[in-house]
C-alpha cells in the first residue's frame, strides 16, 4: 500500500505562483506513475500532470507552459510548481500514484489540497 500526504496549497492572486509537494510513503518501490489532478465544485476529477518512474511527463493542455511537474525517486516526492495562475485553476489538487501489486495495478490518492486563485 502507498499513502500520499500534499502540501502548498493556498490563497494566490491570479498571475501568481504556488508549488504543491507531494510525500509518499509504505510501499513505494512498486509506484510507477506519480502524478496531480484536481477537482472543481460540480465537476468531474480532472488530470492536470503526470510523470513516469522514469522522467516522461504529460499535461492537461489547459495547464501546458505554465504548470511543471517534477519528481525526486531518492526522496519520494512529487512537485507542482504552478505559475501564471488563474481563476480558473481554484480546485482541490489531489496527489495520486500507480502501483504494483500482486499483479495488479492500483491508485492511492492524498487527501488534497486547496487552491485558491482570486483577487
């Protein structure tokens, strides 16, 4: 089993910045994709960024030039660094990581955490 605990959210004005970080811990030899989604009132979990075990990286097209995904395997950590924010991004961010076990792929979440953006 893998736990996720986030942290960084926060009130920001639009324009500006906020980095999430991502902890993770129990059986963390067997996570392959980490990664962030988000979700709004009333709308679906939505993906926003994702990175392999091994560097490869994906974007939402609605974050792509202004969010950056990175993630540190000796420290079992994952990051969002979010810039040029806008109203638009406030949702609860959701750390979320794939594993291996017993031949089956599983998912464990983070409890999230809120991003704010507005005036």
């Amino acid at each position: 089993q893998v736990e996720l605990v986030e942290s960084g959210g926060g009130l920001v004005q639009p324009g500006g910045s906020l980095r999430l970080s991502c902890a993770s811990s129990g059986d963390i030899s067997r996570i392959n994709t980490m990664g962030w989604y988000r979700q709004s009132p009333g709308k679906e979990r939505d993906m926003v960024a994702t990175v392999s075990r091994g560097g490869s990286t994906n974007y939402a097209d609605s974050v792509t030039g202004r969010f950056s995904i990175s993630r540190d395997n000796a420290k079992n950590m994952v990051y969002l660094q979010m810039n040029s924010l806008r109203l638009e991004d406030t949702a609860v961010y959701y750390c979320m990581a794939d594993y291996v076990s017993i031949d089956l792929v599983w998912r464990s979440w983070g409890q999230g955490t809120q991003v704010t953006v507005s005036s």
